[in-house]
C-alpha cells in the first residue's frame, strides 16, 4: 500500500492511499467515503478488490489526516476529486461511493460524465420516501434506555471524549444487521472514526438539500456509463426499496444481499465480496478490450444474492 499526501490547489493536502496494481484491461477504482464527516474507512473493501485493478482512496477535505479548513459545499469536493484523479494520472475511473459517498459520486459524475467510466453504489443514494422507515427501523432497534440516553447526550453542546464514544456508538449500532455483533462493530467505528467534523456534516447535508440528487435522476440516467451497479443491504435501517425504485428509473441493476446492513462487509462478507467482485468485473474495460457486460445500460434488474 502507498500512502501519499496530495495538494489541492488551494493548499488544503489530502490523504490517499493506493493499493493494487495497474490492469491494462481495467481502469482504476476510486473509492469516496461516506459521512460526511468521519475520515475514510473503506479498506476492507478496498482488500476485496485489489487483485482485479488498482485502487485509490482518500480523507475528504475536512477529515482525518486531510487540512481541516475551508467551507465545505458540493462544488469543492467535486473538484478535489477532479485534483486528485489528475495527481494520480487518471483521465477516467470506476469511481466507488458508500452511504453519503454515493450522493458524491453522483454529483461527480453529473459535474464530469467524461471522467467516469464506470459507477459501484453501496448502499445509496436512497429515492425519497426512505427517512420515515430508516428513522423507525433505529428506533426499533434501541431499547427504550437507549434511545433516552441517545437523546441526552445529543443535547449536550461538548461532549468528553467518554461520552462521544457512547454517543456515536448509539448512533451507529442500528446500521449493522447482524445484532449480536451490532454493538461492537460501532464502538470500533467510534472509537476510531473521530473526531467527526460536524460543521462539515451541517454544511454538506445542507448542500444536498439544496440540490437533491432526486430532482436530477433523469439526468442522471442520461449520463450513466454502462454497468452501473447499486448494491445494498437487505437488513439496513434503510430501505432496500428505495435503492430498488432508484435502479429501475436509472435503468441500472440493483443487488440486495440478505442479512447484510448498511456496512455488508461486515454483516456478510461472502456474499457481499462476491457481489462487488462481480460488479468491477462487469464495469466497460479499457479502449480495445471486449465489453464484459451481460446486460445493456437500459434493462432492469434488482435482485438477491443467494
């Protein structure tokens, strides 16, 4: 693995990692993190994959070991990727998002549809109405104690370094599907994914807001490339549905693998391995190669893996 720290051009530095190797059939994979605001935390997935390409990710400006300055908007971490697939030598990539990484991948590929060759979804972006089920879903899963202590310390205006573990761990265990192993999970994610920028949360989610990629679906649809795939989890808090209604106006498949939340890796690495290593492979290869894609960009399919 090849950590680098990449300037931007107006100064702020971010960290990437590669690992892999250069394919002549496939074109790199850049993976963009979710939150907004907790640094990259996608190397398990990246491990999957790197056999098949070369793999790039990254700290989104505002996070982990990235400048933390700046006004954090749609637009400049749209053109930080453009910096970075530049420093890395890239004209096009398969680019990778997961949970709020998808909203950015999306914008991405609206802002410079000549530099996405190819599009993995995890879990998101979700088509509205999603948040009512996603809210009661967590609900369900905290105990009665734990949604009150959730609520008290969400009140509190600076938290310990105690109490921000506890916080962000009753925030998170309702992602994963698997309960017995729920708990765990989020603390290590707590535990390791902070500090949370929060200012960079407030900004961007507003952002998002503000230009809702579900008033841009069409468009969307208009500049997918071929093989464009959303993979998802059965067991997230979130509907599945809604990646499935998503997949069916943008005409690409949607595969949803059972008992698996909204980090599959975890909850069911098999099955979720197996359907992303599909999902490369069936991305458009390099100029000159064969096309290894079984189904055009306008047929339909949402599916299970078994």
């Amino acid at each position: 693995m090849t950590a680098t720290m990449i300037e931007s051009d107006d100064g702020a530095r971010l960290r990437t990692w590669t690992v892999g190797s250069v394919s002549s059939r496939r074109f790199p994979v850049v993976m963009v993190h979710g939150g907004p605001g907790v640094p990259d935390y996608l190397a398990p997935v990246a491990g999957i994959i790197d056999d098949l390409c070369l793999v790039h990710r990254y700290d989104q400006r505002g996070t982990g070991g990235s400048s933390w300055q700046g006004e954090h908007t749609i637009a400049r971490h749209v053109h930080d990727l453009v910096l970075l697939l530049d420093a890395w030598g890239h004209d096009r990539v398969v680019l990778l998002g997961h949970s709020f990484g998808t909203n950015m991948a999306g914008y991405f590929l609206l802002a410079h549809p000549e530099r996405v060759a190819g599009l993995i979804q995890i879990a998101g972006p979700f088509l509205d109405p999603w948040r009512e089920a996603d809210q009661a879903a967590q609900r369900a899963r905290r105990s009665d104690e734990q949604q009150a202590r959730l609520e008290e310390l969400d009140a509190i205006e600076s938290r310990t370094d105690a109490e921000e573990i506890e916080y962000l761990t009753l925030a998170w265990f309702t992602d994963h599907a698997d309960r017995t192993r729920a708990w765990d999970w989020a603390l290590a994610s707590a535990r390791t994914l902070r500090p949370v920028n929060y200012a960079m949360n407030t900004q961007l989610n507003a952002a998002k807001r503000a230009d809702p990629l579900e008033s841009r679906v069409d468009e969307l649809r208009e500049c997918l490339p071929p093989g464009a795939v959303i993979i998802g989890g059965a067991g997230d808090s979130r509907p599945a549905d809604a990646l499935r209604r998503l997949a069916t106006r943008l005409g690409c498949e949607a595969v949803i693998v059972p008992n698996a939340g909204h980090h599959p890796w975890l909850d069911a690495p098999d099955r979720f391995g197996a359907a992303l290593r599909a999902a490369v492979v069936r991305q458009p290869p390099r100029a000159g190669d064969p096309l290894d894609v079984r189904d055009g960009p306008d047929e339909v399919h949402a599916r299970t893996v078994r």
